[in-house]
C-alpha cells in the first residue's frame, strides 16, 4: 500500500463511518494530501477492495472490508430465572 493510500484510509476510517460515503478528495485536503494525490490513492484502494467508488466522486467501503471491520456484536442478555422456570413449565 503507497504512504498516500494507508493516509487517506487512516483519515477516512476516522471522518467515515463503515456504512456512510466520503469524498476521498475533501478526505484528502484535511490530511495534506491535493486532489490528484487523493483520487490517486482512491482509485489504489478500489483496486485492492476496500473502497467503491461513485461516479459522483463519492466513495464507500466495500461489504467484504465491513465484514472484517465491522465491531463485534453486543451479547444477547440472557432471560431471567423467572422466564426460564416459566418457559420449562410449558
């Protein structure tokens, strides 16, 4: 991964949410990067699967990289004795 590619995913993993889109080029500016270097970089994370890019310059993460980032789902609460004696009884 190029140096401009790893800092537009760090900056866009910290502005982003996995499921919102972002434009890599406004993504870019706040870490330094111009608007070439910022779609250039883009266009090097669509090619190794982490982002899909819109024709409208919007980009997203891909479902395969949600899957991997995604944070671990709460653990169900367990039912209480009561609704355990009661769900036995039937």
């Amino acid at each position: 991964m190029t140096k401009d590619a790893s800092t537009l995913l760090a900056a866009a993993i910290k502005s982003a949410t996995l499921t919102g889109s972002f434009s890599p080029a406004e993504v870019g500016a706040r870490v330094g990067l111009d608007k070439l270097q910022s779609e250039i970089a883009a266009r090097w994370l669509a090619n190794a699967g982490v982002l899909e890019l819109g024709f409208d310059s919007a980009a997203h993460f891909t479902p395969e990289y949600r899957k991997v980032h995604a944070p671990p789902a709460p653990a169900k609460k367990s039912r209480g004795k009561r609704a355990k004696i009661s769900a036995e009884g039937r």
